[in-house]
C-alpha cells in the first residue's frame, strides 16, 4: 500500500495520477447477545411462559372449543362450524341474558362512578372527620369473598324475617314482606344496588388516587384568593380530573413546581381574574396545559389572564401578605384571632354535617358485616326471631369452635394461608420483574407483549375456565394445592404489571446511573435500587393480589371437586349448606373467621394502598 508522502511526491514529479484514497470502512460490529439482554428475557420469562399457559392459550382454546361439539370429559371432539352460534342466536334465552346485561350494566356502572366521586371528594379534605375510618368502611364488601356476600344478602333480602323487610314493617312502609330476590320487578335493581355496594370502594380508591395527584398549592393558593369548597371542587379538581376520566397521559409532577415560595415568583405569578369571584392563581405550567377555556372557570367572557407587575399591588390584594412574603393561612388565622371566629365555627359544622351524612351512608356498608357477626353469637332460632336487634340475648362463643372442628375450618384456614402466600409471593416477583424491564429497556418484541397485555386486560375470569382445568389436568397439577398456586398465579394480573411499569417509569434515570458507577449490576440496581423505591407499589399489589385469592371461589371449587380436603375457606362455606336447610349461625360464625385476616391486612396497608394507586397514576 502507498503511503499519503510518496503519493504527493509522485503526483508533483508528474508521474502519473495517483491512484484515488479511499478509507477503508471499520468492520460492523457484530450483534452478540449482551448481559443485558440476557437478564431482560431472564425477568420477562415467568411472565411469558405463565402467561402463555394460562391466558393467551386458553382465550384460543375456548375459541376452538366454540367450533367442536364437547361433552367436558372424552377427548373426541366433532367439527360442528357455526352450529353452537347459531343455537345460540336463536335461543331467546340468551336475549333476554343479553338485554337484562346490557340494562345492568347501563344502571350500575354510572352509579358507582358517580357516588364514589362524590365521596371521594369529601374524604380527600383533610378537613374531614373520621376520614379513614370511612375509607375502610366502605372498602370492607370489597375484601369480602362473594360467597360471603351471596349468603348475608340472601338473608338481608329475606321476605319474611329479612332485616329491610322488617324496617320497612315496622315504619308502616308495606304490610307484607318484599320479594326482593325472587321478584322480576325488583330483582334487577337488587342486584344493582348490590353490585355497587359491593364494588364502591375499589372504584372511591382510584378517585382518592387520582386526587392525592392534584397539588396541594394549586387549593392554598385558591383558598388565599378567597374560593370556597365549591368553586375549587369545578375550577380546580374536576378540569384536574379529565385526563383520569378520559384515560388520558399525563405528567402532573411538572404541575407541583407551579408554585414557588420566594419574591421574584410572587412578583410574576400569572392570575387568572374572575369579575365578581376573587383572582384565583394558577401556576405557570398549569395555566400553560389547562387553558381558560378548558377549566370552565364560570363564563369564558368573564376570564382575562392578568399579571401582578408589582409588590405593593399583590400586598393591597392579598391581607396576608406581609412585607412582601405570603404567610400560612393557620399563621395568618392565628395572628388576627379568627381562629375561633363564627365563620371557623360554622365551617367546621358544616364538615361534621358531612362527616354524619356519610357516616349514614357507611352504616350501610358496614350493617351487613354486623348482623354477620351479631348472627355468630346467636344459635338459629335467635338468628330468625330476634327481629331488627342486633344484641344476642346470651352469645354462644360455640359457633366458632363448631366451625373451627365440625366443619374443618382448621384444614380450611391453613390451604387458604398456603395458597395464598405462595400466590401473593409469585405474582409480587413476576410483575415487578416484568413491569420494570418494559418500563427502562427497549428490546424486541416490547411492543407485542404490551399489546396482548392490554388486549387480555378484559378478558372475564371464568370465560377461561375450561381450558385452565385441561392444561393443568394434562401437566398433572390438577387436584392438588400447587397446581392451584400456579393456575392463580399464572393469571392475567395485568393491573399490576401495569402499576409497576407506571411507578418505575417516574423513577429518575439518575438513580440507576448512579448505582452502575458505584459497581452494581442489572439484579443489584433491581432488588438493592429500584424494588425499595416502588414499596408502595408492591402493598397495593400484595394487597389486590391477597383480597383476590383468599376471595377466589370459582378456581379453587373446580381444581378441588374431587379432594374436598383441599378447600380453601371461601370453597369451604358450602359445608354449611344442606340440602333442606342452612346452619346460618355457623355459616355466620366461618364469614368472620374468614375476613377477620383481610380486615386487619387492609387496616395495616391501606395508606400505602393508596399512595401506591396515587403513584402509579400519578406516572
């Protein structure tokens, strides 16, 4: 090869032309599997394959099984086409399941969505009394199984000895019992009223998550302007809420750095001024993503954007400014002596009327889970003729022993715990490995997992339930305690990958640089860095994960047909049940065995539930 001198001294000799220069283009790099891919599909492969087995296949399956005509048992199975959908088609039974669906669901959901809110909002004031007593009030039917609530409202219902139908006896309301269940004219809106009872606190949950996003600068500053309750509630929360209510992205940590304490921001904070109403302040930002227009700040025509271009025009404005620094409004209470004025005091009876007005509506929630426990101190005679009382005449503690012995509620207890905390444990590592590669790395196939992720999202629980029980029956695990563990474990549980990758995408890319420099590798910047960090995360998953297993009746009542040692409690509560009658005392007695342990697990965790709903959300 010629080098670059010889080559200009030949070019100036004229001997020639030199012969062109070329580079020569560096090799491409290999693509070789890094560790870092290695440990991403280490962390997605329990997911994929649990998944795989247990959702993605058996949606397929039931399809198929839709075209073939089965008994359940044989293994031959006959090509029919679209016979079974036109059987059904054709069956007005399933247009009148279809209309009374669609009727339902029309009713209840806006119901739900609609009273939750309305009680969020009052149980998101700190101002509110016996706020968190409420919250585990109307969250109590949620971590009841519905086994449990399919018995206490049979007998709630009842339209002889019924405790409503009594009520309303003894008010002069009717003169004959109600047949709330049996009736088609009321059987509907019993069931509404019952699905929202016992699905309202897991929707006030995400309301009070959704709030906890809101800044709280964004009130103290509407509150300094002079807004009441109810002018922030519709230009301040409900225009906050729309992306939560339109499953809309977004990012209101930037909303929180609106406000700054300090001169030069009070000098150029923006207004918003409303004629008639005070000027309520909007950070910058929040002013910037939420126009005028769109917070519906009472009539457009009456908004003009204003700047406070001097000191001394935001101290005449404000009486609690002082020398130019804006004082906390218990200070400035304190200071003037107004604390204890007539205006404090009737807005505090104002908030103790609201506090009794939802305390009526939480001994709602909360009576069936008394009569539950009253009727586990009774024997059954008492249970039926003791009226609206709710006071046994003498407690008989023998109920508990009867259903801790008699029925093997001892044996019971002790599946459910191992089922349990074996399912909790599986799903908690699963969906924080999974959540947190989707929610930090890019690789191949990102985009197809989260789309069948999203696209299983709806898919009911017991629409798979046939093709679950052939898989396991076939892997052998079926009638048996792991086989269970691993059929509930191995469920969609898209809700918690999902709380994951939310929550670890909000996590500064800093924290993990940091820890690399200092010598951590990919499982120590995991376990060591980002899994302490999302520990709000994991209570709520652990929690949603427990209340869904020791709840579950339809898995466990299918995998132990055949090994009635193997119940768990929820399954167990059948012991109860005769062919002619029911030992309701008993049955009594094994409802508050049974929800005595979630109480107390959401008592303990239900703060870091719902900072862990509001972080998530919140990323």
């Amino acid at each position: 090869m010629v080098s670059l001198p010889r080559l200009k001294a030949r070019r100036e000799a004229g001997e020639g032309p030199a012969p062109a220069l070329t580079r020569r283009r560096p090799p491409a790099p290999r693509r070789r599997c890094t560790s870092t891919h290695v440990w991403i599909w280490f962390f997605l492969t329990p997911t994929v394959v649990l998944y795989g087995l247990y959702t993605v296949y058996p949606i397929f399956a039931s399809y198929w099984f839709s075209f073939v005509e089965w008994n359940g048992f044989e293994a031959e199975k006959t090509w029919v086409g679209l016979q079974n959908y036109r059987d059904v088609l054709a069956d007005p039974q399933f247009w009148n399941s279809f209309t009374v669906t669609a009727l339902f669901t029309v009713v209840a959901v806006p119901v739900k969505v609609i009273l939750s809110l309305l009680v969020a909002l009052l149980l998101n004031s700190p101002k509110m009394p016996l706020r968190n007593l409420f919250r585990t009030a109307f969250f109590l039917p949620v971590v009841t199984t519905t086994a449990i609530v399919g018995v206490v409202m049979q007998f709630v219902f009842d339209p002889t000895d019924g405790p409503i139908n009594q009520l309303l006896r003894t008010l002069g309301l009717v003169d004959e019992g109600i047949n709330f269940l049996g009736d088609s004219s009321h059987s509907l809106w019993t069931v509404v009223g019952v699905f929202v009872w016992k699905w309202f606190g897991v929707t006030l949950i995400y309301w009070l998550a959704a709030l906890q996003t809101i800044p709280d600068d964004v009130y103290q500053a509407a509150a300094l302007d002079g807004a009441g309750p109810w002018s922030m509630v519709r230009h301040i929360t409900m225009p906050l809420l729309k992306p939560f209510r339109d499953h809309l992205a977004a990012d209101p940590g930037e909303h929180a750095q609106g406000l700054r304490p300090g001169a030069d921001h009070d000098q150029r904070r923006p207004l918003l001024q409303h004629r008639g109403r005070g000027d309520l302040h909007l950070p910058l930002v929040l002013r910037r993503h939420h126009a005028p227009a769109r917070l519906r700040l009472g009539g457009g025509r009456h908004l003009r954007p204003v700047r406070v271009r001097a000191r001394a025009a935001a101290t005449r404005r404000h009486p609690c400014r002082t020398q130019g620094r804006r004082l906390d409004m218990s200070t400035a209470q304190t200071a003037t002596g107004r604390r204890w004025s007539v205006g404090h005091i009737r807005r505090r009876l104002v908030w103790w009327i609201m506090a009794v007005i939802v305390g009526i509506g939480a001994l709602l929630w909360v009576y069936p889970f008394v009569w539950m426990v009253s009727a586990s101190l009774k024997d059954q005679l008492e249970v039926f003729s003791s009226g609206l009382s709710l006071l046994p005449e003498t407690p008989i503690w023998e109920n508990y022993s009867r259903a801790w012995t008699e029925a093997s509620f001892g044996q019971y207890l002790l599946n459910t715990v191992i089922v349990t905390v074996c399912t909790v444990v599986l799903v908690v590592v699963r969906c924080a490995m999974a959540g947190y590669v989707i929610a930090r790395y890019k690789f191949a196939g990102k985009k197809v997992i989260m789309v069948v992720l999203v696209a299983t999202l709806f898919v009911p629980i017991g629409y798979t339930i046939i093709p679950v029980v052939e898989i396991s029956q076939r892997l052998g695990l079926l009638n048996s305690l792991s086989g269970m563990v691993i059929a509930l474990s191995g469920a969609a549980h898209v809700a918690s990958i999902l709380l994951y990758m939310g929550y670890f995408r909000g996590v500064p890319k800093e924290l993990e640089e940091a820890a690399v420099i200092d010598g951590a590798g990919f499982l120590s910047v995991f376990f060591r860095v980002m899994l302490p960090l999302a520990m709000p995360v994991t209570a709520t998953v652990t929690l949603l994960t427990f209340l869904a297993t020791w709840n579950a009746f339809f898995l466990p009542l299918v995998f132990t047909f055949s090994r009635p040692d193997l119940r768990t409690l929820s399954v167990g509560m059948l012991a109860f049940v005769g062919e002619n009658s029911v030992d309701w005392s008993g049955m009594a007695a094994a409802a508050v065995i049974s929800l005595l342990p979630v109480v107390i697990l959401f008592v303990l965790l239900q703060r870091y539930f719902v900072e862990g709903m509001a972080g998530a959300v919140k990323s």
